[in-house]
C-alpha cells in the first residue's frame, strides 16, 4: 500500500493555507518520503495511515534540519 499517492494528500492544501494564515513556515514532506519509499524503505504500517518509528524520526529531521 502507497499512502504517499494523491489521494492520501488531501490535507496539504488545507495545511498550507493555515500555516501562510497564522504566518507559519509550511514544511512539504511529500519529496522526502517519497524519496525514501522509492528506494524501499517501509515508513507506513501496513494495516493504517500511521508511521512506523522510521518514517516519524525522517519527518522529525526534516523539520529540524529545515528550521535551523
């Protein structure tokens, strides 16, 4: 199962649009996590939309490495 195809991703605008509201800085994760489950790493549980401890610490890093 790809939970990074479309249809998974009908939050990003919604998101976007809130951040630019309250002036927050909007962090696109979807080229990092793409990245990585094209190269095989497995960041979903098979069985629901949640991360398995992988994919949380890749989104963690990303968010830290892009704000400092």
């Amino acid at each position: 199962m790809k939970l990074n195809k479309p249809e998974y991703q009908i939050h990003q605008q919604y998101l976007k649009e809130n951040c630019e509201r309250l002036n927050i800085q909007f962090i696109d994760l979807t080229n990092s996590i793409k990245e990585k489950e094209s190269n095989g790493e497995r960041l979903y549980w098979d069985y629901d939309q949640h991360m398995r401890a992988k994919g949380y610490q890749l989104v963690g890093e990303t968010i830290w490495n892009q704000l400092n």
